[in-house]
C-alpha cells in the first residue's frame, strides 16, 4: 500500500438540533467574543438571528459580519479580516454555504496579522496559527467545514485557492434541520456538487489517493444517490435531508485528502466569466469530462457506479462505466438543472477563452485519470455546448 496522509476537523458534531449548542461549544473552544461570518442570503432566513439569540443567552459578544458574496473576491475576505481586527474577536464562526465557510476559514488565519493572503494561496502555504474556529453548513455541498481548502476569486474571474491543514476547523457542526429551507435548484445544484467530489476523489490520480477517501466516497454516493431525487422535490423529508448533508461531508473528508480534477477545473471558468453558481458549473461539465475520461480509465467509474445507482450493476466494466456518464446526465434532468451552456446564454465564441482558463488551473488537472490538453478541454466545452 502507497504512503498517504489524511487529515480532516478535529471534530464532527452531527444532529438535528445541533445549533442549539453553540452557544457552550463557543464558551469551551472560543471564549466571550467571537466573529460570525456569513452572507445577506442568510440573514434573510432567521436562521442567524437564531444563532445570534443563541449566543447571546450563553454570554457572547459576537461581531457579526454579515457581506460574503458567492464565489468571494480578496476584497470582500480583507474587509472581514480588517472588522475582525478592529474588533479583538478570540474566534471565528462561519455559518452558512461554501463561500462563508470559505471566507470564515481565512479570517481566522489572517486575523492574527502573521500572514497576507498573496502569501497564503497555493498549497501548504498556510502556515498558521489562526483564531479557534467553528464551521456551521447550511447547505449540503461543498462539504467546506471539513476541507483544508478557501477558493478566492482572484481578479475578475480568475480563482485561487489556499490549501492548508492549518484551516481546518476545530468543530465542524452539522445540523440538518438548516437545510430544510433550501429552495430546490439550490438543493440541486450543490448535491450535484458533492457527488462531483465523492467521484473525482474516488478516480484522483494523486498520489494521496488513498483507501480512506476512497471508502468515504462510495458511502458518500451511496446516501446522496438515493436522497437527492427526495431532497430536491420533497425538501421537507428529513431522512433525505439528513442523507444529503452526511454524504456532502464524507464527500468533502474525501475529495480533501484525494483532491478533485478536471470537472472542477472546467467548471471553474464558468464561474469566474459568468457568475454561474460553482455546484451548478460541475454539473453542466461533469458527464462530459468523464465521457472524456472513460476512454482511457472506466474502472474507477464503473466501480462507482451501483453506489449512486444500484441498477447500474447488471452492466460490466466500460459499458457500466458509460451508463454512468448517462445517468448524471439524467439526474441532472431530474433535478431541474439546465441542461447544457447554450441554456446559461454563454455565447459559444467564448469556448476557446474558457479552455484557455482551464488550464491554469494546474493543481486540479494533474488530478485528473486521463491528461487534459487545452483542444481537450475545448472540445469538453464543445460537447456541454
């Protein structure tokens, strides 16, 4: 067995209900004065106001910072960073979906002053120490609250990423009852997401590719492919929404120590030109990457395959692992997510721009089973077109 190494949050707090206990959770790893991360969205939920009542009644000052926007600009992380300073917080909450997290991730390692953001993109750059920091999702996605990794949008539409084991939290709290609101595209586009993670972390050609991430990610898909369908249209089931956050954070242990490739580094650009949200970018481009993929490596894929979709079984080796390209394809459908790029109304003479951005996105294609050249990803594009 290949040498690898595995590091997820220190510790996983899992229930419904679990928001109740935030307020003892801040007093024993934070202390009295803490800032909470999150976004307008939210706010407009009632769900940070419980936070707040919460926090309150156990004695904690909280500096709400309360102006992340999705897919977070420098700008947005360094005013956050700056409140926090001005504010002598002795921790940090992030609550919310992957772009608070995201953000609440950074403010806790840039609060102390130590270290500037130019220093910190790239891997193992992070060096720390940061603020004690508690993660709280109310999405099933991203699967941030257990990824050592905060994606910045660089730029105009360029993304960074910082990657460090520095930023993984010390609690990450997971209440299903959060997601209950979720409006259904939402619901769809990032269970469409963490399903892309659990597959690119089971098929990563890293080198720390390793049995841990691959065990997480079949259990993964096995919970999210029989509960998204549910989720999505019946959004009050909580045995469906309860599946969907579980997978989403086995897929984000997975994917963090068995890193994604080319689905993500397509689906990025998508997201830096037009604003397209990251779960929905992933599925547009994530049965045409493996249709890509298969040609040259179906095992990892047709393994997959009966855990996301136990009919699929009766099929063997390339012919399974095609069936299931179309069977994302078709969930896709079934969830209500656009269909192809046409339907986003991007113009398809900007499909050599968008594989041209791709390819600077080397720390995700390295990952990737079969190498991806720019015609490649052009003709990826061309085929999601």
């Amino acid at each position: 067995m290949n040498p690898f190494t595995f590091n997820t949050s220190k510790s996983i707090q899992f229930g419904a209900g679990a928001l109740d206990r935030i307020g003892d959770l801040v007093k024993a790893q934070i202390g009295e004065r803490v800032m909470l991360v999150t976004d307008p969205g939210m706010m407009s939920t009632g769900i940070v106001d419980r936070a707040l009542q919460i926090l309150a009644s156990a004695g904690i000052s909280v500096e709400l910072f309360k102006d992340v926007e999705a897919d977070p600009p420098e700008s947005v992380i360094l005013k956050a960073v700056e409140q926090a300073k001005a504010a002598d917080i002795a921790g940090v909450i992030g609550l919310g979906g992957g772009s608070s997290l995201d953000v609440a991730k950074l403010v806790s390692l840039l609060a102390l002053g130590r270290e500037s953001i130019k220093d910190v993109y790239g891997v193992g750059n992070a060096k720390g120490p940061r603020l004690p920091l508690i993660l709280v999702p109310t999405t099933s996605g991203t699967g941030s609250e257990v990824t050592p990794i905060s994606i910045v949008t660089t730029g105009t539409n360029e993304k960074m990423g910082v990657v460090s084991p520095v930023i993984l939290p010390d609690i990450a709290l997971l209440d299903p009852e959060l997601t209950y609101g979720l409006p259904a595209h939402v619901t769809a586009a990032t269970g469409i997401d963490a399903m892309v993670h659990a597959i690119e972390a089971y098929a990563s050609a890293s080198a720390n590719n390793n049995p841990l991430s691959r065990m997480l990610a079949t259990q993964a898909l096995t919970l999210m492919g029989r509960s998204i369908l549910r989720a999505v249209h019946e959004g009050s089931d909580t045995e469906a929404r309860s599946d969907m956050l579980l997978g989403s954070m086995l897929a984000g242990q997975a994917f963090a120590n068995s890193p994604v490739a080319a689905v993500h580094a397509l689906a990025y650009p998508l997201g830096g030109h037009f604003h397209i949200p990251h779960g929905l970018s992933n599925a547009l481009v994530l049965p045409h990457v493996l249709r890509f993929n298969i040609v040259t490596s179906p095992q990892p894929y047709a393994e997959l395959a009966p855990y996301a979709f136990p009919e699929l079984s009766k099929f063997e080796g390339q012919e399974r692992a095609a069936a299931f390209c179309e069977k994302l394809a078709e969930l896709s459908r079934d969830c209500g997510l656009q269909p192809n790029l046409r339907a986003m109304n991007i113009p398809e003479d900007i499909l050599p721009k968008l594989a041209s951005d791709a390819m600077n996105q080397t720390r995700l294609l390295v990952n990737n089973p079969r190498p991806v050249t720019e015609a490649d990803a052009l003709a990826i594009y061309r085929a999601a077109y």
